[in-house]
C-alpha cells in the first residue's frame, strides 16, 4: 500500500497524461481502515466491448476484473483487488458508472 503522499505524486503524474483520470478508493476489510487507491484511464471502445460481453453473459466479476485490467493505470497495486473478492465486488458499481451512456438531445426544428 502506498502512503498519501506517494499517491498524491503519482495521480498529479497521471493526471497530466490521462484525461480524464479517475480515482477508485476500496475497501479491502470489513473495518473500512484499509483502503486500496487506484488511478483508472479513460475506457476505449475495445474494452467497452470485451466488457459488454461478458457481463450480457452473465460473469459480472469477469466483465469487472477485464475493466479493471484495462483501465488501470496507477496507485496502489491492482491484485489487491483482484484478489479480494469483496473488494472486487464492490468495484462492480464504479464500472457500470463509468460505461453508463449519457443521453443525447435531439431537437425538432
């Protein structure tokens, strides 16, 4: 786990290459004191796909861990997670988030 300070350094880092850059804090323990930070780029439609079909498939862990693996980009090491099913579970709703359509406006003239 890093300290505060080395994740400040490294989203500040990050933030300058990828637009947007988001942040994920989990819980990796029911007490809520450990909390892993992890530092996620902006989806491509490659990724948008693979994890469309796996989660219509019905394996959201697997839709999850794929959006997890191809988005990270920084903080704290990834396979805290991955290998924490609670703490990978709890991702599942930041993922939906994140792909979740925004609608367009359409006008009659």
């Amino acid at each position: 786990m890093k300290t505060e300070e080395e994740l400040k350094t490294i989203k500040e880092a990050l933030s300058a290459v990828h637009k947007p850059l988001y942040t994920l804090e989990i819980d990796l323990e029911d007490d809520e004191m450990t909390i892993a930070t992890i530092y996620l780029k902006k989806y491509d439609r490659i990724t948008l796909s693979a994890v469309q079909k796996l989660a219509t498939s019905g394996d959201a862990l697997k839709a999850t861990e794929a959006f997890l693996k191809a988005t990270y980009v920084g903080g704290d090491d990834l396979s805290l997670v991955l290998n924490n099913l609670d703490a990978l579970r709890s991702c599942e709703q930041a993922v939906v988030d994140m792909i979740s359509v925004k609608a367009a406006k359409l006008s009659k003239n």
